[in-house]
C-alpha cells in the first residue's frame, strides 16, 4: 500500500513539472533582431588590442566593424557616411564600442 502511495506520488510531481512547459505544442525560435543605422561620422585609430580602426559618429557613439575596414577607409579623421547593421550582441573583443556590420560606407 505504501508503495502505491509513493509512485502515485511520484507520478503526481512528474506530471506536475510537464503542465504548461511545453502543452504539446513547440514554440518557434525567433532569431534575434539585427537593427540597421545610418550616421555621418569620422574614422578613428584606436592604439588598443594592438590598434584597429573604428568609426565615431557625429553624435558621439562608437563603432567596431565587424570585419576590417576597407584599405581606403583606414585614414584617422576620414569623414564618412555609414548605413550598416548593428548585431543583436554588439560587444567585441576590443571592448570599444557597438558591433556593426557595414553594409555601404562612402566619404564625405
């Protein structure tokens, strides 16, 4: 008897912990939002992690390329206009500024 109170039990909590957590229907993974920015700003030298380009725009806010800047675009003080995407997890291994994934940059 008391054996049968105890997986009646164990069976209880079981079913307990499955109410609600899935109810049988799969959820779909949404991927996280890129969101994309346009700005005029300057191309900035950055003597860290052994120096890498960034770009800071007009209103103050920093940018680390995702990949390197085109040789053209490597001159400190380049003015630029800049469309790109910012990653939904926009922090670098440089530490400097929000990750962007360039989509067209041009000077100005």
């Amino acid at each position: 008897m008391a054996r049968a109170g105890f997986v009646a039990l164990w069976v209880f909590l079981l079913s307990a912990c499955w109410v609600g957590a899935d109810s049988g229907h799969p959820q779909p993974r949404t991927a996280p939002e890129t969101h994309q920015v346009e700005f005029s700003g300057k191309v900035v030298f950055v003597p860290v992690e052994g120096g890498f380009y960034g770009i800071l725009s007009d209103a103050g806010k920093r940018y680390d390329p995702v990949s390197k800047l085109p040789n053209a675009f490597q001159e400190d003080g380049l003015k630029v206009r800049v469309r790109g995407e910012i990653p939904p997890t926009s922090a670098t291994v440089h530490m400097w500024g929000a990750k962007i994934r360039i989509i067209e940059i041009r000077r100005r």
